[in-house]
C-alpha cells in the first residue's frame, strides 16, 4: 500500500517564496564562481608579475579584488535571482492560466 502514484498539475507557483529560493541558488552560484575566480585571479596575476620582470606576487593583490567581487557578487546574485524568480514566477502562473499547468506524478513513499 501507498505506492499508488496520484498526477497533480501546479496551476500556481507562489511569487515571493520563488524568488527567495532563486536567491539563495543564485547567491550559492556567486560564491562558487567567484571562489574559481579568486583563484585564477591569484594564479594568472602571479604569473604575469613574474612573465614582466616584476617579483611575482602580484596575485596577492589580484586576490584581495576577487574578495571585494566575492561579496559583490553574492549580493548582486542573490539580488538578481529574487527578481529573476518573482517575474519567472509570474510568467509561469499566466502561462499555467493559459495553457494549463506542468502535470507531476507523486506517490507515498
């Protein structure tokens, strides 16, 4: 028993609970990329500082820029991805008016 599987269409996404969690998967985005960039920011500013004759430490500096865009990037991503959210959202529940709703399958587990 329980192992019936019952199909639900969603007619209607909440705007405000979307956004938030596009926010949040967007902001985790940020961090990741810009951990990525932070470290090749150090190694290709360490590189060229040696390729130009300079003492190559220059990625130490490439770094503390990559943390400021870190940051940035979290807020501005978190920010967008709200956005993003509420107007996909939107989109999605006059689409789901018009055309019908995606239909899923869910069973009891």
């Amino acid at each position: 028993m329980g192992d019936r599987a019952v199909r639900k269409e969603i007619t209607w996404v909440s705007p405000l609970r979307t956004g938030v969690i596009y926010a949040v998967i967007f902001a985790v985005m940020s961090v990741v990329m810009g951990i990525f960039g932070i470290i090749m920011g150090g190694m290709m500013g360490g590189i060229g500082g040696a390729e130009f004759g300079g003492p190559g430490g220059g990625g130490f500096g490439m770094m503390g820029g990559g943390i400021v865009s870190l940051v940035m990037g979290v807020i501005v991503g978190g920010i967008a991805g709200f956005i993003g959210g509420v107007i996909g959202a939107f989109i999605y529940n006059v689409a789901a008016g018009i055309a019908g709703g995606i239909v899923v399958e869910l069973k009891d587990s």
